[in-house]
C-alpha cells in the first residue's frame, strides 16, 4: 500500500490553510488548557506534606480509600470494640500496615503545619497512639473468624461420628460379609468365623486359576445373583468419602489452638478493663462468654469421634488402639473397589440378557409361518424344471410353445395351468430348502417334490 503512493502522477491536494486554523488553534487552546490544570494540581499538592516515603504513604492511602469512614472514626472503632463499619479483609489489611515505631516518632515530631500532612500521616498518628494495637486488632480479627473456625471443627468431627454410625448400622455390611466368610471358608475348606478388615482388601489381588477374573469380581457376581439389595452398599456408606477425610489429631490440635486465642483474647479484656476503655473490654467479654461454651460442645463432639472410631474398631473385632479413622479407610477403600465390580457384572449381565432376547426372537421368526397362508403358497418367480420322462411328447410341446402355432383345446388349456401350478409348488419347495421361515414338508423335501412331480404326470396322463 505505501509503496503506491509514489506512483501517483497527481498529488493529492488539500486546503493546507485551512488544516492549519482548524487544528493549530485548537491544539494551542488545549495545551494550554492542560498547562493551567498541571499547575493546579501542582499548586494543591504543594499544600499536603509527608514524613512518610512515598511508596509507604501510597499503600495506606490506598486502604483508607476503600474504607469508608475517616480517620477519627476509624480509631474510634478500634478503641471501643464496634468494628461494624469495618470488613474482615479491611481489619487484616490495617493489621499489615499497622505504625512502626518509627514512624511514629516522625510523625510526633514534625514540626511543619500539622494540618497539611497527608491523610497517611493522620493514620500514622491516630491509630498509632491506640494501646496495644497489634492485640486489639488481632482480638477483633479473631472474634470475627471464630464462628467460622469452629463451624469447621464442628462438621469434620460430625463426619467421623455419621461415619461410624452408618458402618455400624449398615445390614447389607453384615449380609455382604456374611457371604465373604461363606466364600473364603468354601475356598480354604475350613470352618473360620471372621476375618480381618485387611484380608478384604486382597479379593481385588486374587485371581481365579483360569486368570479370567478375581475373587472380587465373584462376590460382585454373586450379589446380584442371590441378594441385588446389597448391591448399593457403596451409597450407603458414602458418607465414609468425608470422614475418612478427617484426622483425631488435628482436630484435638485445632481444638486447642481456638481455645488458646479465646484466653488471649479473655486476657485482652481483661486489660482493657483495668485501663479503664469499659467498652471495648464489655465487646470482648461478651463474646469470651459465648466462645467458651461453643468451645466445650465442640469438645464433646471431638471426644465422641476419638470414642466411634474406637467402636468401628471393636465391631470389626480389632484390638483397641489408639483411636483413628484406618479402619474407615480400609473400608472405604474395598468398597469403593466392591462398587465398581457391581457395575461391571450389572453391565455384562445386562448385554446377556439382550442377547438372549435378540436370540429368541430370531428362533420365533424362524419357526413361525405366515398368518393365513399354505406352506407352499408363497409367491415366487417362474423356474425352468425338467418334465418327468412320463409326460407325453404332446404335453412338453404345450409347455414350452409360448406361441403356439395351432389353437390349444379346452383341454390342452386345463393341462397346462395345472402343469403351471405345479412349477409354483416346486419352485415353493425348492426355496423352503433354503429359507429357514419355510416350515419343511412333514416327509421331507424329497417326499414334497415325488408327490408334486407324481401329481403333475397324473393330471397330464389324465
């Protein structure tokens, strides 16, 4: 495209003057315009002054614009415990900025106009006059994730107990294992009574002597043979997914470790208190009262799982120990296994049985006649067969003159309808031989075709 402008005979013209008026005037008005606005702002920035660097009063200029509330608000919250005004993510934000030391001390001492230092200077200096700020705004941060924390606890210590409330009171458990027994008893031509958790999980490892399958693979065959209700074992103990997940020791940890910051922040109450900021003490002391009594269920609640997971042990005859959910997992690991054997016999049995309905329905088709219609009245086209050697040299002439020289007598004419007719039945029964929907002849097709062929030489004789 560039190229072809210098191909160009005639140049392009424009009105260069008028170019020149439009848009050089505009130009000039508008930096000039942009001049005077630089000049403002300059002029308004000059005005505001920090001690802080800039890359530092940038991030809490930042933080205090997404809050909104100023800065004497914001440490009013801080100082009495009402943090409504302020988000979780905001108080974490304000705890990663907090003052340093330092920059306090800067702050404290400027000796400038104090009105003009920035809003980040204000901050500096409002928030860090607050007593122990740190533990204040780590005590509120707290109080707003505790529910959340303790929720947590709450529903993971729940599934350990669900679980070993679904093993033990799961019938189909009891049936399929039952049938384990029968097996493994059957194989080693013994007379055991029970078998451990981890003996199950080898039926996947153990292979028929053809090799052709396993000894999982049996059990699954025989679930849905003789007891299908089992079959959705796997639904049933679902649940195990979840509880399997769950480990006694960090929950007894974590446990611990809420109840060590609701005594931290009893303790910051209770220094509020004496220095006499009643309000955010009486906040604190509040949630302390509550906090401690979700602490105690949830303590409940964890000592039942460590005991379930005892129980699941003993129900599978297993020596006490120290309480944990492996028994859950070996569980869950050979159902799982179980579940998906279920759905591979469910999917052969499903093809043998279409098979066995496609077969059947070919045999019908092939042992039954047509509704209302003579074995051998089927319609099929004309075929050449040879004329018994009894059948007169006259007859055989009929036959075969289509054009017939002479005129036929009446009983020439009968002869050969006949002689047509029995060349439909032999070609009927020629075609039964082959056509497996053609009932046969009860003496056979020899027998069809003598008599046939007998009939035809009779009537042309005749």
């Amino acid at each position: 495209l560039w190229s072809k402008f210098h191909l160009s005979n005639s140049p392009v013209e424009v009105d260069r003057s008028q170019l020149i008026d439009l848009f050089t005037v505009r130009n000039e008005q508008s930096n000039a315009s942009a001049q005077t606005k630089a000049k403002e702002k300059t002029d308004e920035n000059s005005t505001v002054q920090t001690v802080l660097n800039s890359r530092r009063a940038n991030n809490i200029g930042i933080l205090l614009q997404s809050i909104k509330l100023s800065v004497a608000e914001l440490r009013t919250q801080l100082m009495t415990g009402a943090d409504d005004g302020i988000s979780l993510d905001q108080l974490i934000n304000i705890g990663r900025i907090l003052p340093t030391a330092d920059e306090v001390i800067a702050v404290a001492e400027f000796r400038g106009d104090r009105s003009k230092l920035s809003k980040s200077d204000e901050f500096v200096q409002a928030v860090g006059s607050i007593p122990r700020v740190q533990d204040r705004i780590g005590a509120l941060i707290f109080r707003r994730q505790f529910h959340e924390l303790a929720d947590d606890l709450r529903q993971k210590a729940s599934y350990v107990v669900q679980g070993s409330e679904a093993i033990m009171s799961s019938d189909k458990l009891v049936k399929l294992f039952e049938m384990i027994l029968v097996i493994g008893n059957t194989l080693n031509r013994g007379s055991a009574k029970a078998f451990t958790l981890e003996s199950v999980r080898r039926l996947a490892d153990t292979r028929a002597t053809t090799g052709s399958t396993t000894l999982l693979h049996f059990v699954a065959s025989q679930v849905i043979k003789f007891c299908p209700d089992v079959a959705d074992l796997p639904s049933e103990l679902e649940i195990l997914k979840f509880s399997t997940q769950v480990s006694l020791p960090w929950l007894h940890s974590s446990l611990e470790d809420l109840e060590g910051q609701v005594e931290s922040v009893s303790s910051e109450a209770l220094k509020s208190s004496q220095e006499g900021v009643s309000s955010f003490a009486n906040s604190l002391e509040a949630f302390v009262a509550k906090s401690k009594q979700t602490m105690q269920d949830l303590r409940l609640l964890i000592e039942k799982s460590a005991l379930s997971c005892v129980e699941v042990g003993r129900f599978f005859g297993e020596e006490d120990g120290e309480p944990s959910t492996d028994s859950m997992g070996l569980l869950l690991d050979f159902v799982t296994n179980f579940g998906q054997e279920i759905k591979t016999c469910a999917a052969k049995e499903k093809s043998r049985r279409e098979a066995e309905a496609r077969a059947k329905r070919r045999q019908s088709i092939a042992t039954a006649a047509p509704a209302g219609r003579s074995k051998f009245e089927l319609q099929s086209p004309d075929i050449d067969c040879p004329v018994s050697p009894d059948v007169p040299n006259e007859a055989a002439v009929n036959i075969g003159d289509s054009a017939g020289e002479e005129k036929e007598s009446p009983t020439s004419a009968r002869t050969n309808n006949k002689l047509h007719h029995r060349r439909h039945s032999l070609a009927a029964v020629s075609m039964s031989a082959e056509d497996p929907r053609i009932a046969p002849h009860p003496n056979g097709i020899s027998s069809a075709l003598n008599s046939v062929i007998h009939e035809e030489t009779t009537d042309i004789e005749s």
